[in-house]
C-alpha cells in the first residue's frame, strides 16, 4: 500500500478515511485531526492555558504531545492513584516524568495516598457500596478540576478517543440514559467558576491510530491497562464497536458523530430536567448538588487516621 | 433445572426472566405475554378482525395459533414472493396452507408473480436501483395493507419478536436516525382511511421463546431463513445483540422496551418533522407522499407484458 500524499510505502491504513499514510505524513495527519477538533468543537483558543490529564498511557501522553506540536500552551498533571498491582501507578507516573521530563514541560503531580491518606483501591474497599472504577472516576475528575481551577487553566485536555468515546455512548444507548447522552460532549463548559471547562480533543481520531501515533513519535508509554479494567463492561463494547468496524468501516466513528448532529440539530433528546441549582460543598468549595459535602469529600469521611488536617494542596 | 410453576422438569430457562418452566407451563406463559403486549400496547379488542401475516416461520405461526388460543378472530395472510432458490416460496406457502387447514381458519393467499407479473427476485432485477429485501418490504406492505383495508380487518398483526424490533432500533440507532427511530412501535395507528393499523404482538418474546413454543406446540414450520437473507445487516446486528444478551441477560429486551419508554415520557426525540400530508395513489388509491403513483406502483411502471390490465382482488 502506498502514501496517499506521497507514494512511499503506507504504515497505516485508515479504512473509514479511505486514507493510506506513510510515517511523516501520518504524524501530520493525526495533529491536522487534533487541530480541526479542536476548532469545530470550540474547545480553546491558541492563548489559553489548557491542562492534560495524562495517565501515562499512549492516548494522553499522544494528546499532550500533539498539543505540543500545535504550539498550545499545554501543561500535563498525573494522578498517582496508588494501585500497585503490577506496579501500574508506578511506572504511569515513571513514563508521564520521562515524557515531560524529554520535552521540558511542567507536570504536576498530585499523588492520592499522600494527599488523601488513601490510594483508590484503599478508598474502594473502605467504601463498600463503591466499585473501584466510580471511586476513581470520582477522585480523579475533583482533582483535575481543583488543579485546573486553583492554577488558572482555561481547559481541561483530557485523552479520551473515538474509542472511548463511542462505548459510552454505547452504553448510554443500550439504557437510553438520556440524562448521559444529553451531557456526553467533545466539550464541556464551565457552568460554575468553579468548574473547569473540559475538552477531548482526540474524539475524531481510532484507538489504534493513537497507538500507531505513538509508536511512531517514539512516545514511551505504558502498554499494561489498569488491572481493574479486566472484564470491564466498557472493553466488552469496545469489542463490540470493533465487530462493527470490522464489517462496516466508519461505523464506530458514524455511530459517535451522528449522535453529536443529531442532538446538535434538536432531532434527538426531548425536553428533560431543567440544570440542577449546584451548592458549593462546604469544605472543599468544589460545586455539588448535595447539601453540605460533595461525593469526593464524603470518601473521606470517617477516612484513614490522620486526615483530620485537609492538606494545602502543595503541586509539584 | 425445575419448572418454577410446579416443579416438573423444565424444557427453557428464560434467563432474562430468572424463569424456567415445563412445557404446560411455558406453553400457557407464551399466549400470556402476548394477551399482555396486546393489553398494554392497545393492540386491538376482542371483538375486532386481525389479519395475521403468515410467512410459514415459526414468529408468524406461532403467534397466529398463539391468537387463536387467546380467542382472537384471527385469520390469515400469506404473500407468496415468488422465490423460488431452495423452493422457499413454495415451502412457506405449504406450510401456511397446512397449519391453516389442520385447525379449519381462513388463510387469504396472494401470489405476487400471479397477480402483479413477476415474483420479488425478478422485479428487483428489473429495477436495478431497488435491493431485493427492500422490494420484498414494499410488496408486503402494500399488500397486506389492501387486503386488510378491502376486506375490513382492524389491524394486520406481524411476528416480529424482540430480537427483530431490537435489530431495527439498533441499525437506526448506529445512524441515529430519528426519523425512524420516531415511527419504530408495537403499534403504528392507521393514520389514513386506507392505512391499517400494524401491531407486533410478540414485542415481549425473545426469538429462541418463539421457536420453541413452536417446536412444543408441534408447528410445523419452513426452517429455511430466505435465501436472500443471507449475511443480512440485520441478522449480524442479531448476532452482536445476541452476544451481549449472552453477557448480560435481559440487555436486548430492555435496550428495546427502555427506548419505547424513553420515547413515550418525552426524554429522547425532539421536535422533527411535522406529520407529512399524504395523497392518494392515482392508480391503487393507497396512500402515498408521492404526488401521482406509489412506490409500489411505480415497480410495474414498464414492467412484465400483460400487466397494463389491473387484475381484480381475488383473494382466496
């Protein structure tokens, strides 16, 4: 197979694209994707100050570098969330500092057991109604909102793709949970100071276009998944999704953006409830709409000893 | 495993129920959830004539006798399609003709080839723009829609079971195609005073339940699928949700009964389309949004020799 642009030898083809690339024009594709996401969706402007979540896997840290070769003002922040199973929060938070550390970037590190008292898995088992994939989604969105917000970021960057993407749309639709499908976004705005704005810029581009992205940049990144994603509901659809890739090329993509047009164009979700008024918890100041704590502070309640003193928020 | 109605030995576990049962019992569920669906839905009232259309598979003759066990006035239509590879429509027919005559119904019979000309596959070869499945659609519906209107049934029954009605909602909504998505129901009202209304009686049965029921009431039925079926969109999409089903059980049914749920509280579809007004064919007097002939009619538009006499109805 050859370059569509050029005629050297293709490394990968893009079938919902109809596009075969060769290396140096597939490493300025994938930012060409990035860049008109970022202009279509409106996620941020040139002089904005966005921060990347990165795990230390190929999707953030191939957003972050993408960011870089755009020329955004783009700063990463890892979350060390204390599974040591396989050494996964270890060696995620090793190839995030390595790739800053290559690249000359800030990275703020923010570790969840010494800030908190617990890691994730701790806080899991401690919780018993919590499965271990809600505590964490739960503990990383306060603290990428709370970095985001105390530091000054016009946006949150985050790595999800069209992958990701589309399984949680899969799975809003299997249960037509329309209060989900009405607030899944490439963008979601900032609707409390607050609040951090968040973007996915990689929502036009496949898994495995990422993976070959990074591959290719050189990236060093952690190929283990997180050991509490065996047998996840969300990999069981991505499987899925892939079948019908596999038949029908662009499915999956299709399948995302015809959602996005069709709530765009007012042709899907009815009229549902109103925004919720959102109270400011009363200890950390982060937006909820329970009373008095919001879900993250209540974790912490009747937590691990020593958590009495709430930590000032010391950023690397 | 034992029937939770009387401890005999179970011949199906309905996994999606937590319910297995014994033949007697299982045979006395399945007319249950029809009388139910037809209850809830506002399919028709007891005293009303429903025209069954009666392919020769299991779903159609299994609900038709299911009907007939319920007390409906329930008599039949078979559309012979001309299909000859493997002697499906020959088969079918036999099939419809058999199960009609060993409980002394009426089955109304139609031979497209006789009446109109030609036979599906060959109408569809002579329209090279028309699929064959899509042909055979337009045929049925017209079809069944004029029988029903000339001879006064309240409503033309079908057998689509849940993996059908769950295979069509799951193609419209990889497309999110809404305009569809609005019409897709267990009864679509007659809008038109030549429109019957279409129910599916079997929206709460799973097609393995309708196979069965089949086998233990001793239907004889074709086992062939049509030959023009063959690897179906449809029949993948049935494989996928088929495998989710596998992986969590009741996944396709609440995908299907959670979507008609959604849709009736006003939380998915927006505002579309207005209903649009429709003409009548200036041929067959049908309804239609075309503005002179149908699209059925528009098929023997320079069509076989000696179709320019249109023939009478004579139905059987």
């Amino acid at each position: 197979m050859k370059c569509r642009k050029c005629g050297a030898t293709a490394v990968i083809n893009m079938r919902q694209h109809r596009l075969a690339l060769c290396a140096d024009h597939f490493l300025e594709w994938v930012p060409g994707q990035v860049q008109r996401a970022i202009e279509k969706f409106g996620m941020f402007v040139p002089d904005e100050r966005v921060l990347v979540a990165v795990s230390g896997g190929k999707d953030s840290l191939g957003l972050w570098d993408v960011l870089l070769r755009l020329g955004c003002h783009a700063e990463g922040l890892h979350i060390n969330l204390g599974i040591s199973q396989g050494e996964y929060s270890e060696v995620s938070q090793q190839k995030a500092e390595q790739f800053a550390a290559e690249r000359d970037v800030l990275l703020r590190v923010v570790d969840v057991a010494q800030r908190y008292g617990q890691g994730v898995p701790d806080v899991a088992r401690r919780k018993r109604g919590r499965s271990t994939c809600g505590t964490c989604g739960l503990i990383k969105r306060h603290v990428m909102n709370e970095v985001a917000c105390d530091a000054g970021y016009a946006a949150i960057a985050t790595g999800h793709n069209v992958d990701d993407e589309a399984a949680v749309l899969f799975q809003n639709t299997l249960h037509w949970a329309t209060g989900y499908l009405a607030r899944q976004a490439p963008v979601l705005p900032a609707s409390h100071r607050r609040l951090a704005r968040k973007v996915k810029p990689l929502v036009r581009l496949y898994e495995r276009e990422m993976a070959a992205y990074a591959l290719l940049s050189g990236i060093d990144y952690i190929y283990e998944e997180c050991p509490y994603s065996k047998g996840a509901t969300t990999l069981f659809y991505k499987d899925l999704l892939n079948d019908l890739e596999e038949r029908s090329s662009g499915a999956k993509q299709q399948f995302y953006l015809s959602f996005l047009r069709a709530r765009e164009e007012g042709r899907l979700l009815g009229q549902e409830e109103t925004r919720v008024e959102l109270e400011e918890c009363t200890r950390c100041g982060q937006p909820t709409t329970a009373p008095a704590l919001c879900a993250f502070c209540r974790l912490w309640e009747e937590g691990p000893a020593g958590h009495g003193e709430w930590s000032s928020h010391d950023l690397a």
